[in-house]
C-alpha cells in the first residue's frame, strides 16, 4: 500500500492507494477520532478539528482539517500498529 502525506492551506490529507485495506483504514481514523490510538501525541490530537474519509479512484483519502503539519502526520503514521 502506498501512502502520500500532502499539506493543505487548514490541514493535511492522506491518500493511500495500491492493496488499500479500506476495513483498516476506516478503523484507523475511527480510532483516532475516539482518543483510542496512541501514534500521535495528546498535543497534536487536540490540534485536529476533523477527519473525513473518502474513497478516490484508486484508493482512499483521509482529509484532516486543523493546525497540523505534514511531519506530524507522518511520523504518527510510522507509528500506527493498524497499519504497520
């Protein structure tokens, strides 16, 4: 599955396309959404206004509207243990 972390003017959005898991990642963001996940910390959560998931040509794409960077993205999907 490949990912690709873009900034936005209010935000970041994520698009993970190839062997996309979609039962995963909707569990990854409903997790995150519910304070049940551990990959980012309390600071950055509370920087997050809201999440989306939407189904793209050849995958998905999660839109995170907030205060937060592209890094602090990434670095809390290398933590995921969904996805890793």
């Amino acid at each position: 599955m490949k990912r690709v972390v873009n900034k936005l003017s209010s935000g970041v959005n994520i698009s993970f396309s190839g062997d996309v898991q979609k039962g995963t990642i909707f569990k990854m963001v409903e997790n995150c959404s519910e304070g049940k996940c551990d990959c980012m910390s309390d600071d950055t959560k509370k920087k997050i206004k809201d999440m989306r998931v939407e189904e793209i040509e050849d995958g998905l794409k999660i839109t995170i509207d907030g205060e937060i960077n592209k890094q602090e993205i990434e670095d809390a999907l290398s933590r995921s243990k969904i996805l890793n």
